[in-house]
C-alpha cells in the first residue's frame, strides 16, 4: 500500500513539474516574441484615405 501511494505522489509531483514547465516555457516565448518587436520603430497601420476631392 506504502509503494501505491509513493507511486501516485511520483505521478502527481511529474505531472505537476510538466504542467509549469510548459507554463514557463509559454510565458517565455511571449517575452521573446515581445522583445522581437521592440527593434521595430512603429507597428501602426498605415491608412490611406482615397476619395474624391470635393
């Protein structure tokens, strides 16, 4: 009984350092991606206004 419940702590504690390993892992890549757009001097759209001339 002793060795089921050490297994399932094991299964517990892995599946929990998994979870906030991808947590991590998520969380970096977003840093990443917004650091990567800071080089950039403006992202705003560009908006042409087309009409006629009145």
């Amino acid at each position: 009984m002793k060795i089921i419940a050490l297994l399932l702590a094991l299964v517990l504690g892995l599946g929990f350092s998994m979870k906030q390993t991808a947590n991590d892992q998520k969380e970096i890549s977003f840093q990443h991606e917004l650091n990567q757009y800071k080089s950039y001097p403006n992202l705003l759209p560009v908006v042409e206004v087309v009409g006629h001339k009145s």
